[in-house]
C-alpha cells in the first residue's frame, strides 16, 4: 500500500500540540512507517510554495493546530484545505479558538494600542503599530492583516474531524490518528473524544450540597475525594467533553474546560451559568446577589467559563459598540 | 446598521404561563397599552429560561431580554422563580463582560393580576432601551 501522505501545520497556537504529537514518543515512527510527513515545520524546513505546487487533495490527512487570528492564517488555513483530503482541527485553538480567543475580550484597536503603546514594558516612543504595508526605501514591506476576531478553524473553512483539548491527551492523538490512517474513516464531524461531560464520568463523591460562598484554590484545604464544585471551587466538569480522563482532577486541580463543550451543552458559559448558579444555597435575591459575587473571579465568570471556547459559543467575542 | 434615530428596540420577553403571561393577557384584554415591539415567548415556568435562551435571544437580534413569572412562593413548580434568581447575578456578569449592558437583561416577577405591572416593565424596558440604542451584535463577526 502506499504511504498516506500526512500534514501538521499550525495558525495561531503555543507549540504545545506539535508537543504533544512528539510526546507520542516512539509511536512517531510508527506514524512513519504508514505516513511520509509532508510539511511539519516543526520537524522540518517547509516553504508555502512547496505547498503551493501541490495538486488538490494531495495531502490525505492534515492536522492543523490553532486559532485563525490573522490573514496569513486564514490563507494557509484555506490553502492546507485546498490540498488535503481530510482537515482535522487538532487541538482547543483549533476546534474552539482555545487561550488565543480570549483577545475577543478586545478588538484589534485595544490590542495593538495595548501591546504597542501602552504597556510599561514597550518601549516604543516612535508610536509604531503594525501597518499591512510600509514604504521602506528597499521597497514595501507587508504584514499580514490582524483580525479585530480570533476565529475557529471552522469558521474560516471546512472542518471533517476534531481533537479537542489543551493539549490533546497523547492517546487520543494515537487513536485519532490510527482510525484516521485505517481503512474506514468515521463520519464527518466526528470529535475524537468522549460524548458525556466531564462530571458524567467523573467519580469525585457528589453529594449534593449547596454552597454559601465560592473559594480560591489556594485557599482552603481541599477534600481530594470530593467534588470540588461542591467544596465552592469553580469546576467547569458540568459543561466540559470527557475525553481527558480527568487530567487534571487527578492532580487535584478542578477542570478548567479545555475539551470545550459537548453536542449538547453546545456553550460553556451558558451551561456554567446554570450549573454553578442551582448550588447556590438561597432563597434571597440579595443574598444569592452576594454569594454570586463572592466568586473567586468576581470580575471574570466570562473568561472564567469560556477559557477556551469564546470564539465558538453563541456570542463569540466581545460586543463591538461600532459593529456594522 | 441599525442606528439610534430611526430604532424600535426589539424586546424579547420570557414569561411563565401561570403568572407574567396571563398577566400580559389581562393587560391586553384590558386595553392596557404597551410598546407593540415585545416579543412574548411563553415558557411554563421562569426555571426553564436556560441561559441559553438568553444567549440566543441576543444572539438572533434582542435588544433586551426581559424574564419574568411569579412572584417567590407563588411559582406553579414551587421553586423554578428561585432557580431563575439565582441564575441571574452571574449571567448578568457574564452577559456585562461581553459587553451587554445590565439593563438589557431583566428578571421581574409579575403575577396573573398585574397587568399593569407588566405594561409598565415593558414599556419602561422599551424606554431603557432605546436610550442605550440597538445592540447591533450581528455585525461582530467581521474580520478585519
Ligand atoms: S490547544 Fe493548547 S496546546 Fe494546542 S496550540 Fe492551542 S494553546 Fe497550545
Ligand atoms: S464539578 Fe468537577 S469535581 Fe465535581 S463532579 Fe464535575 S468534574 Fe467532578
Ligand atoms: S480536566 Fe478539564 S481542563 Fe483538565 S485536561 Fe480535562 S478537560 Fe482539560
Ligand atoms: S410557574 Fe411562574 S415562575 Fe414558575
């Protein structure tokens, strides 16, 4: 049989889910021996244009890592779906926009005048801010546009399957990319993960209490046997894919929802909204107001809910006050 | 673009069948007037408003989202108000953080009798509203 041809490419993402492609360990030459690596910049030197010359569908499968933040992304994004059979977004940025969708909290004006200006650390006194295209006397140079929205690879181009997670867990990489390299493809949309939330496989000890106040971490003692929503700790189980086996449950950190929502939550916040709010142990609008506020993040349920999804769930970003 | 001069707010009002939508009932039959731009979406009880639907009201072009049932103690399903309330102040954040003003959001308790009550949260709602002018979320998928 002839090898398949295999593409990992990255947009708008940390690194951390080529890392965990490595992390395979020695199952990367597996991966060889039924794949020739076709671009992977992190293995090898590709250029755009050798992807260019490329015929359609030459790539059989490419897994792409990372959110569409800019044009260059948006242009390679639809260019590695030009020339692959199969698109898999790999990984939180990919499938839900992930950490880097959090800048839709901001448009790209806050961003650059943050970032460029403001911030005690730069020091630009020039005013510079990135342009599309500068004259320089060797000739123009060009950037490529930044989007006032950081969007999900789906919502830039056809997307046949999904690895969530932040990273993805090892495994599931494996098992992805063994049912993806085997002979029969699963349905499109398929997301290589479990279908239940988190709490659903979760064997933490549930025993239905309320709550009077939300807490840090940091700052209590926790009961490692318990359900750390009920202990006041903000869990986002309730609205979080399994998949990860509990990641991070097992070391004793509550679920922070990097697997994104199921089918059926379909919005992190909304659903955490809800989960969180039925613990409230009150019956008082002032008292409930007050337990409400008592939040670990009283500022931040927005980007402590969407921590990895605001791009995907039903607002995507921050309201613009002068959208058209 | 929807502006600020030549703008009707569009209100989207869940309300509980038992109490705020009989009471918005007895306002129309009698004849009590408010804002014809609400749109009442009848829910059994104010504890099946999901946040979702708030999310998806705004989401499909609400200016405002008004959610109102029974006063506490009275709700058909014992507790459904209080679950409702106790969803409120942490969507409100939420809702604030994604740049949807607190008066866009409401929960009032309305019982099958206060009709007036009604028209005057409504129209009140309205007012707020238009003051605020339109939310335009629709236009914050662009790129560039
Ligand atoms: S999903 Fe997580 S690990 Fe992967 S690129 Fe995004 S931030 Fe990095
Ligand atoms: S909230 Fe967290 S700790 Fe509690 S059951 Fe769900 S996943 Fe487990
Ligand atoms: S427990 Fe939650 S945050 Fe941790 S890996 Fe699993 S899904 Fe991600
Ligand atoms: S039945 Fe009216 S609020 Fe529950």
């Amino acid at each position: 049989m002839a090898k398949l041809k295999l593409a990992v490419y990255w947009t708008a993402a940390c690194g951390g889910c080529d890392m965990a492609m490595l992390d395979m360990g020695e199952r990367v030459l597996e991966l060889d021996r039924v794949a020739d690596i076709v671009l992977w910049p992190l293995v090898a030197d590709f250029k755009y244009s050798d992807v260019r010359q490329m015929e359609d569908n030459a790539i059989d499968i490419c897994l792409l890592h990372g959110a569409v933040r800019n044009e260059e992304n948006r242009q390679m994004a639809e260019l590695l779906r030009q020339k692959s059979r199969v698109l898999v977004a790999l990984g939180s940025c990919a499938c839900f926009g992930g950490i880097p969708g959090l800048a839709n909290f901001f448009d790209r004006q806050e961003i650059f005048t943050w970032v460029y200006l403001e911030s005690q650390s730069t020091d630009n006194a020039g005013g510079v801010c990135p342009q599309t295209s500068a004259r320089v006397p060797e000739g123009e140079l060009t950037l490529p546009e930044f989007f006032d929205t950081v969007l999900t690879l789906d919502q830039v181009v056809d997307v046949d399957y999904y690895i969530p997670g932040c990273p993805p867990t090892t495994e599931m990489l494996w098992q992805a990319i063994q049912t993806l390299t085997g002979d029969q493809l699963p349905p499109k949309g398929t997301v290589f993960a479990g279908s239940k939330t988190l709490c659903d496989r979760c064997t933490r000890q549930k025993e239905g209490k309320s709550i009077t106040g939300f807490r840090r971490l940091a700052a209590v003692d926790i009961d490692l046997q318990r359900c750390f929503l009920e202990q006041g700790i903000v869990c986002c189980g309730p609205a979080t894919r399994s998949g990860c086996g509990g990641r991070c449950l097992r070391a004793n950190m509550p679920c922070r929802g990097c697997f994104g929502p199921t089918e059926h939550v379909r919005d992190q916040g909304a659903r955490l909204v809800g989960a969180i709010a039925a613990m409230i142990a009150s019956d008082h609008r002032e008292e409930i107001e007050k337990i409400s506020h008592l939040l670990p993040v009283p500022d931040d349920p927005a980007a402590t809910f969407y921590r990895f999804s605001l791009p995907h769930s039903l607002l995507k970003r921050k309201r613009k006050e002068n959208a058209s | 673009m929807r502006t600020k001069t030549d703008f009707e707010p569009l209100l989207v009002a869940f309300l509980c069948h038992w109490c705020a939508y009989t009471g918005a009932d007895f306002a129309g039959s009698a004849g009590i007037k408010y804002p014809a731009s609400v749109r009442i979406v009848r829910v059994m009880c104010t504890g099946r408003v999901d946040p979702l639907f708030v999310l998806k009201a705004f989401r499909e072009g609400a200016d405002g989202v008004l959610v109102s049932g029974c006063h506490p103690g009275d709700c058909h399903y014992v507790d459904g108000n209080i679950k409702a309330m106790r969803r409120e102040p942490l969507l409100a954040a939420m809702l604030e953080q994604l740049g949807i003003e607190r008066e866009r959001f409401q929960l009032v308790w309305v019982s099958a009798s206060e009709g007036e009550k009604f028209a005057r949260v409504v129209t009140e709602m309205t007012d707020t509203l238009r003051e605020l002018g339109p939310l335009n979320l629709k236009g914050g998928e662009q790129l560039g």
